[in-house]
C-alpha cells in the first residue's frame, strides 16, 4: 500500500523522487484542485470512499497511510 501511494504521489505531482516526507508543505503542485484529484486516485485504487472530515485530514504522505490503514 505505502509504494502505490508514493507511486500516485510521484505521478500525479509529477515528481522526480517522492518519499514519505510528501505533504502540502512540500509539494508546490499539491494545491487544493489537485488534492480532490488525489482522492479521487486513492478511492478508485483502493476501493475505499472518504467522508469530507477525512479528506480536510490529508495533508500529507503519512496522514494518507494512517487513514488508509483504518480503512483497509
């Protein structure tokens, strides 16, 4: 799980390298467009669905990993 959502990290922010420091602060295309298009990637490969509260949440690498885990 964790090295398919760096993998969507990397290709969505078009990035060279990606590592679990990843969050908004980090990443200058991580605006709030291509955050819903983040979620969108993380609830069709997983097969999951966040609750608006949820996604506010996620604003980083390891805040992904952590909400994936409790929902997997």
């Amino acid at each position: 799980m964790e090295e398919k959502v760096l993998e969507i990290l990397k290709n969505l922010f078009e990035l060279e390298t990606v590592d679990n420091t990843c969050s908004q602060a980090t990443c200058e295309k991580w605006d709030s467009m291509m955050h819903l298009n983040l979620i969108v990637e993380l609830e069709a490969e997983f097969g999951v669905s966040f609750e608006p509260e949820e996604i506010g949440e996620m604003q980083s690498y390891q805040d992904i990993i952590a909400l994936l885990k409790k929902k997997l």
